[in-house]
C-alpha cells in the first residue's frame, strides 16, 4: 500500500514536471556567434550529393567570458521564411520546445572559440525548399544559451535553396505510361466485345 | 427473378455476393491515403487543397462524376458503367508514381477521386439484382464493406511501402511503387466486372436493348423525373449529414485526438482507422435493420428508423466533443460511427424505391449530397481557428440533428410517411412508379420494367399487404 502511494505521489510529481516545463525563449539568445555558410554550384544544392561548407566563432566583441558557459554546439537547417508560409508545421515559435524552425540537424560539436569549420553532404531526405544555417550554443545543461546564424534578422540574406530527391526512375515513368495506355485500350476493346456480344444476340 | 427472401440472398446469393465484395473492395482501394513518409513532402497537397478554388472545384467534380454516373448507369447499366470509369482512372493511379509537383500530384488526387463515383454503379446495381425485401442488406453491405476498404487502405498500403523498401527500394522510389499495387487492382477488378458480372437477373443492357426485353431510355426523361422527385433531394441532404460527417471525421479525427489527448500520431492513425473500421458490420447492420423494419412496417418502418438512428447519431457527436478523457471520447467515438454508418446504410434502404426510372440519378444525386455535405461542414467547423475542434464537433451534431428532420417530410402517397398513413384516394404502387411515364411510352411497351418492379415493392406496405387495393389498369403480373 505504502509503495503504491509512493509510486502515485512519484508520477504525479513526475507529470507535473513534464507539464511545466517551459522550453528556452529564443528572444533571451544573444547572437554571439559568427556564421558562415558556402557551397560551390551557384544556388541549388541537391539533397544527397551537393556539399555546403559552414563556418562558425565566437564573435569578439561581445565581453569576454559571456560563452564560459558554452559546451556543445549544434548546428541545424532550418526553413527560410518563404518555405514556411501556410505550412503550421514549420512555423516559428518563441518557445524553443514548439520551434519548428529549424528540423534538420547538420551536426552537433563541442564548443570551440574559433577555427570551426565542417564540410556537409546535404542529407537525402532533406525536402525542396529555402534554408538558412543557425548554431546553436548549449550549457552543460543541454538548454540553449547563445545562437548565430548565416542570416540577418529577418532571415532574407545568403539564403540556399536544396532540391529534394525525386526517386523518379525511368522505368518506372515507362511502366505507368504502358499499364495506363494498356487500361486505356482494354476500355476500347470492351465496348466492342459488348457491341458483337449484343450482335450476335440480336441475330439468334 | 429477383433473389427474393433472405435464404435466397445467402445462398442464390452467393456468386452475386462474390463479385459484390470484389466490386466493393475495389472500388475502395481507390481511396489511395499515402502515409506520409516524410510529412514535409507530401504536405503540399494539404497547401494547394486549402485554397477555396480548389475546394470547390473538387466538390463540383465529385458531384458531377456521381450524377454522370448515375445517368451512364440508366442508359447503359451498371456493369458498364462502372468497367469504364475504373478502367479510365486507372491512369490516374499509374501516373501517381510519376507525380513531383505539388500540381501533379493535386491532379491525381483530383481525377482518382473520381473513380469513387463507382459507389453509385455499386448501389444502382444492387437495388437491380436484390428484391425490395434485402434491397437495405444488400446495399448496407456493398457500400459498408467499400467505405471498409478505405479504412483498411490506411493500414495495409504503410505495410506494402515497408515490404517494397525491405526489398531493397529506396523509400523515395518505393513509395512510388507502393501505388502499382491498388493501380494493378483496379485494372483487374474492371476486367472482373466486366467478363463476371451481369445488369440485370435477365442479362445485361446492351443485349437486352438489343433483344427488346428493355428499352433505351431518354436522357432527358430520366434528368427530369429525377430532379422534380422532392424524396430524391431530400435524402441528398440528410445522406450529406450521415455519409458528409463520416468524410469528415476521417479528415479530422487523427489530428484531434493528437492535439486534444496528446497521444502520439500513430495512436492517432489507429484511432481514426478505427472509426472506419466499424463500417465492417455498422453499416450493413443499418442495411438489415431497414429491411427489418420494412417487413413488419413497410416504408414507415424504414423512414422512422433512419430518423432516429441519425438523430442518435447526432447526439452522439455533440457528446464527443464534451468529453474530456481519452477512454470515454474513444468510446463515443466508436458509438458514434456505429450510428452513423448505420445511418448511411439506412438511407439506402429508401433510395431504391423514390424513383424506378431514374433510379441510377437519384442515387447519384444522395452520393453527391454526401460529399457536399462532407465539404460544407468542415468549411463551416473545421476550418481556421473560429471553433475549437471541439466545438466544431458539438456544433456538427447538432447540425445532424437538425438536418435530419426533413425526412419527417418525405411521404409516399402509396405507403405513406412518418406521421401519416397511405394516401386515403387508395394509391398504389403502380400508380407512383407509372407516373413517370406518359402514355405515349406505356403504348410502345417501355414501361414494363417499373410494373415489375412496383409489383415487387408492394413488401413496403409492412404486414397490411392484405387489404391494400388492387392495381387499376388490369396489367397482369409479370414474375418470370
């Protein structure tokens, strides 16, 4: 008995916990990072093969000590204003837990002053659309404490746009072209059976 | 001869039933719901299908291929009528694999949809083979067993996509495969309606027009007694408030139980798959009740009965969207889309007798009442942030309710309505069904299929066939 109460008073406390807890506010950031984002083959990149190259420091002029706190970074991709518009599941949200900004991870690093540089393949499941590179800087608590991103504040400059994978195949645009001329052409041959079949009922 | 009695139907039934359930289940692996595997990249459809234009041209487009499609069924029959739609949107189907655009893939979506027209051809050509007395069982099952296979789609086309991707398929590409499966169906179903399956007891249309057993009719006559028969727009209206909320529902149902009860999306999806699952036994259960209720009280029998079910149907919506905790809601859910469908299926208990000449409009026309029905309501509830869902649910029964009380007006003078008996001038069958024809069309013979059918309808007076009057112009029966 005494355990059961114990187990009820541990989840609702528990639960509790889960219903309260408020994400990071992506308004208290500092953007104290320094990003930069290149690739070769003029705008689009395709998902899969094109690489992008990121950069990304601390930015000096902010007081020294401001990232003693910073551990890991992770650097993300996330949605440009024109690809979010009338899609609710990419929409931006002051609540870092709600943020649908930014759904793609790059990669995560730990965190270093400067020199930071990473070349990455733009995954394959990486949708058509216009993206730009935030970084995001966390405490050893994993909450985010400082961003950066290769953009200005309204998210309208050195954006990119990736091109998805199609899974298209040659063969396969040939099969639906046969089987749909071949349902095509049974349709014929069944109003011309229905007409001899008639015919010939007529003349029995 | 119409397969009469209930022991008929189970077991001269049988190779009817066959091809039924073929027809049934083909008709709605139509109904192609991708999972989304990535729900970015598929949610475009969801961008373009927002804009009002769209909407209304995907409703205006349903509603004609239904109409169309009654009208085809009329002048040609039915087993026609439904090889030659399936066959023309299979296409549609094959070229889904190819689609990359969110316009290409908006087009196959907008032309498979209209192949689910071959829900009338179905319920056309049950109300021809089956008699008045199973004419609700056979249709209740034909259309449940259909509405069936889109629920069944929604879990068995993820399983065909994984099957394809374990192969060795990229899942960009298997995805794309996936769809030759129902593509494939479709073909072969019209090839089995085709070379199986027959219009009439006595043979198909084309050969019977030949022959002179059956004439062909005029466009314009059928149009005309369909659009000036007041039954046939009233069940057009409630069908949109039985069959519209069950399109409804599966649109909205996942998303409310994911944001309303947090459960995860594939709790959801189950959830909401459930709810068309029931239509495996709710709606032929509302097919046997009409027919239940037509043997001990004939027409009124099947009209109170439709009231009523609806109506609980309706109250059962407005309690869904009351109810706070996730095990209750879940069970009134279920309740809900019990009633429902049932409602569905009783409705189509009448259909068949409003018109014998225009039989295949008139159930065109309560299929498109269904689908404007399903569109209005969730322009009206569902859609912005002017209601909470829940609300939007509470709101929609009670429009249920509301719409249903028309059927208080619906009245056949030969069976009478809800609250009043038959017609005391001492109408008869054959005096409503012969009205659609002129005596010009009596003199040439083209009338003969209505005497039979009115004959066989005389089951709708309930269990006072006794002392109902005898036909006035002497035809003799004709029961081959």
């Amino acid at each position: 008995m005494a355990a059961l109460e114990g187990f009820l008073v541990a989840s609702f406390l528990l639960s509790c916990l889960t219903s309260t807890s408020y994400g990071v506010s992506f308004s208290s950031l500092q953007k104290t990072i320094v990003v930069s984002a290149s690739h070769q083959q003029g705008k689009v990149l395709k998902a899969g093969e094109d690489k992008i190259t990121v950069a990304w420091s601390y930015n000096n002029s902010f007081p020294a000590g401001t990232d003693s706190a910073y551990k890991t970074v992770k650097l993300k991709l996330c949605y440009a204003p024109i690809s979010q518009q009338d899609r609710a599941w990419r929409k931006t949200e002051d609540n870092l837990e709600k943020d649908k900004t930014c759904l793609h991870n790059i990669a995560s690093r730990p965190y270093s002053h400067s020199n930071n540089n990473i070349s990455w393949t733009v995954e394959r499941d990486v949708p058509t659309a216009t993206y730009f590179i935030r970084v995001y800087a966390y405490n050893s608590a994993d909450e985010e404490v400082a961003y950066g991103q290769n953009t200005d504040a309204h998210k309208t400059t050195n954006l990119f746009q990736v091109e998805a994978v199609s899974g298209r195949h040659a063969s396969l645009d040939i099969a639906s072209v046969c089987f749909s001329a071949f349902s095509v052409v049974s349709l014929i041959g069944f109003f011309s059976l229905e007409k001899r079949k008639a015919k010939s009922s007529q003349q029995k | 001869m119409r397969l009469g009695n209930m022991e008929e139907f189970w077991t001269f039934g049988t190779p009817f039933l066959k091809y039924e359930r073929s027809l049934a289940r083909h008709f709605k692996l139509l109904i192609l719901n991708i999972k989304p595997l990535n729900s970015d990249y598929f949610q475009w459809q969801l961008l373009i299908c927002g804009h009002f234009i769209f909407r209304i041209a995907a409703v205006s487009g349903a509603v004609f291929a239904r109409v169309a499609m009654g009208t085809a069924c009329d002048l040609f029959g039915p087993r026609l009528a439904s090889a030659a739609l399936t066959l023309i949107t299979a296409p549609a189907v094959y070229c889904t694999a190819i689609a990359n655009s969110a316009a290409s893939f908006l087009l196959v979506r907008f032309f498979t949809g209209f192949s689910l027209a071959t829900f009338v051809s179905t319920q056309f050509w049950m109300s021809s083979l089956f008699s008045s007395k199973v004419v609700g069982t056979a249709n209740g099952i034909a259309g449940g067993w259909g509405n069936l296979g889109g629920g069944a789609t929604q879990l068995i086309m993820p399983l065909v996509f994984g099957l394809i991707h374990n192969i060795g398929a990229t899942k960009f590409t298997a995805w794309r495969i996936a769809f030759f499966i129902p593509a494939l169906f479709q073909t072969l179903s019209a090839y089995a309606i085709f070379f199986l399956g027959q219009d009439l007891p006595d043979g198909n249309y084309s050969q019977l027009h030949k022959s002179g057993d059956k004439h062909k009719d005029s466009f314009s006559q059928i149009f005309y007694h369909a659009i000036t028969n007041y039954r046939g727009w009233i069940l057009a209206l409630t069908y949109g408030y039985c069959f519209g909320v069950e399109l409804t529902i599966d649109n909205i149902i996942a998303q409310y139980f994911y944001d309303r009860f947090n459960v995860n999306l594939h709790t959801a999806g189950i959830i909401a798959a459930s709810f068309g699952l029931a239509n495996l036994f709710s709606r032929p259960g509302g097919g046997i009740l009409s027919d239940i209720m037509a043997k001990r009280f004939g027409m009124r029998g099947r009209l109170w009965a439709l009231w009523i079910v609806q109506t609980l149907g309706g109250i059962f919506c407005i309690l869904l969207g009351k109810v706070g905790s996730l095990g209750v809601s879940v069970a009134v859910m279920i309740i809900f889309s019990i009633f429902v469908q049932a409602a569905c299926g009783l409705t189509f208990g009448i259909v068949p007798f409003v018109s014998r000449r225009s039989l295949g409009i008139i159930s065109g026309m309560t299929g498109g009442g269904g689908n404007v029905g399903a569109v209005l309501t969730q322009v009206i509830f569902f859609r912005g942030s002017r209601y909470s869902t829940e609300t939007g649910i509470t709101l929609m029964g009670v429009m249920i309710i509301c719409c249903t009380l028309v059927i208080m007006l619906i009245y056949f003078p030969q069976w009478g309505g809800m609250f009043f008996g038959p017609s005391s001038e001492g109408t008869t069958e054959e005096d409503y069904y012969m009205s659609e024809w002129n005596s010009a069309e009596k003199e040439r013979g083209i009338h003969m299929a209505s005497m039979k059918f009115s004959e066989n309808s005389r089951s709708e007076r309930g269990k006072r066939v006794g002392s109902a009057p005898s036909p006035t112009d002497g035809t003799p029966s004709t029961y081959v």
